[in-house]
C-alpha cells in the first residue's frame, strides 16, 4: 500500500509540474508513515534511504528518472515563452471541464496601517497630518473565487505561536481560522484550507475539478494529493511573477484593490474611535464589515478577471497581446510632409 500511494503521489505531482526528487519523495514517505502512526524500526525516524528509493523506482517502471532543465534566473523571469507553455498546459488541464468546478485562490495581507488619504487644509500648508495609530503588523487571509463571481468564505491566518477563543468571534459566515509563528501560509495551513474550504465544494461537483493559484513554493502535502486521486481534482500552478497577468483575483480587482479600499476605509473607521492597533479579537468583525460592503460590486470584478486572464473563457491571446512589444515605426516612416 505505501509503494502503491506513494507511486500515485509522485505522478500526480509530475502532472501538477511540481515533480518530486528523491529527497522529496523520501519526505512524502516519512510523513505519510508518521500521520498512519506506522513506525518502521529498520529506518532512522521512518525515513527510506536512497536503496530504498532505487527499489522503489524497479518497482515502478512508469516513473523513470530525468535530468531537469536548469533555466537561468533571466529566462524564469515572466516572458511570452513562458506565458504560452503556462496556457499551453492549462488548456490541456481544463478541457472538458464545466466553468463551475474551477476555483482560483489568492493569498494577500490585510495591514492594519490605513495609508495616506486626501484631506482639507489651509491653503499654503506644506505638511497635512493626521493623528492616526497604524503599525507594519498584517494578517494573512486566504481568498477563493468562481467563474461565476461567487467566493468561497475566506480563511485567517494569525501570527501568532497559540490561537485564542475570542479570535473567532464575529467573522464571516464560514470563515476558517489558524495561527503560524511566521504569519504567512505553510504546508500545514494549506492543508487545513483544502480540506476546510476548497474540498466541501468542490466534492459537490460532477466530474473534474481544477485549483489555481500561486505556487507556495512547497510540494503539497500527501493527504492533499491523495485527495486530488481520489476525487478528480488538478492542481494548475501560476508562473513565478505572473500573478499580475494570469491570477484572476489579481488582474479583476488590480492586485484586489476594491477590497483594499474597502478594507482602509473599514480600518480609518475603527481607528478614529480607538487607539494602538486592531486587537486580533476585533479583526474577524472589521473584515466581516468590508465583505459585506463589496458583495455585490464584487462579482462583477470577479467574473471579468477570470475573463481578462484568458482562464473563462479560454483565450490565452487576452493574456498573450499585453505581452507583445509594440511595433514602433522606423523614424521617417508614415512622415507627413509641411511646406
């Protein structure tokens, strides 16, 4: 059973292009026994070694090694090449798939500092101010959205070691809370929003299911890819640094901008009644307030950029036109003549 899962897991990761090498397969292996609680007393800490590994591959004769194709740090930069193989790959993903069993995810940061607004002052003054409290503290959360311009409830990250009751109190309806020392996402938080929140609906659907977003810059969990086997579900990864030409949540709301204004006019609220920064029992009920406040303008965005992505419908050329150079005339071409 674990050769078998573990066979399944490497191909599914090579057809979400997140293939593994044998360090990471070792990893996959290693964790998979310790959450099966299985202890295999013939290995350090449950970890195969590498003639475990070469076993492995003999056993398995459709998994071959390859040599990866190092590609220098300039090419990996966001170009056309790199545009067309994204959607080259994509197509080939959601074909046949319905419009509804595709999910686009976006994590972004909520900062409690409000910004600069425009304000009135005598005329002649060279330093507008105003008494505010902000700070650089920021709370992660998780955004999920349909073609239909439908979003699924967002997930809250906290930076915090501990979690605490009064944290979840007045939030969005179905909102999912968790806490990392770092803030940001991890493996482990990504898992929980798979299986909280992008899995429940997406297991609703008939036939197969597609998940984009950003690469973490970590391969998924084996609990998550298990689940992507048995419930028909793909992985589509975005390009490093094409989230502002390929991530629908991006391009539809220019990097989420209805909501960041809506979430600073939220916060210069709270802040003209309150000092110091937003208590972390407060957040949930503040980020409630500016969902409710965008809920319908929202959609419309929403729509528009899984069209403006080239995502639905399909049209890789929306996205591929803004990255051709224009053509400049040659100086004293199309010259009009004055006498």
């Amino acid at each position: 059973m674990l050769n078998k899962n573990s066979a399944k897991a490497v191909l599914t990761a090579s057809e979400f292009r997140m293939p593994f090498i044998q360090g990471v397969l070792q990893d996959f292996v290693q964790q998979y026994l310790n959450r099966k609680g299985t202890i295999v007393q013939a290995f350090t800490d449950n970890r195969r070694g590498k003639y475990w590994c070469e076993y492995f591959l003999m056993r398995h004769p459709e998994i071959s090694q390859r040599n990866s194709q190092n590609i220098k740090r300039c090419r990996a930069e966001v170009n056309a090449e790199v545009i067309q193989n994204y959607y080259e790959h994509l197509q080939q993903t959601i074909d046949t798939v319905p419009c509804e069993n595709i999910i686009n995810y976006y994590e972004t940061n909520m900062t409690d500092d409000p910004g600069n607004e425009r304000v009135l002052v005598r005329r002649g003054t060279k330093h507008a101010s105003k008494i505010m409290d902000s700070s650089k503290s920021s709370t992660s959360v998780m955004f999920a959205a349909l073609t239909d311009g439908s979003m699924l409830p967002p997930y809250i990250v906290f930076k915090s070691k501990y979690a605490y009751p009064d944290w979840i109190l007045g939030g969005p309806e179905g909102v999912r809370y968790n806490r990392t020392i770092s803030g940001w996402f991890d493996s482990d938080t990504f898992e929980d929003w798979f299986f909280q929140l992008a899995l429940p609906h997406l297991r609703r659907k008939d036939g197969k299911k597609i998940i984009i977003g950003d690469n973490l810059g970590s391969h998924l969990p084996y609990k998550v890819l298990s689940a992507c086997q048995e419930n028909n579900i793909a992985f589509v990864f975005l390009p490093k640094k094409s989230t502002h030409i390929c991530e629908p949540l991006d391009v539809a709301v220019r990097g989420f901008r209805p909501i960041k204004i809506a979430w600073r006019k939220v916060l210069t609220e709270w802040k003209m009644h309150h000092k110091g920064v937003v208590p972390k029992q407060t957040f949930p009920s503040l980020l409630k307030k500016m969902l409710d406040r965008i809920d319908e303008s929202i959609k419309k965005n929403i729509i528009s950029g899984f069209e403006a992505t080239g995502i639905f419908p399909f049209n890789p050329e929306k996205v591929l036109n803004k990255m051709k150079p224009r053509q400049v005339p040659l100086m004293g071409q199309n010259d009009h003549i004055v006498e």
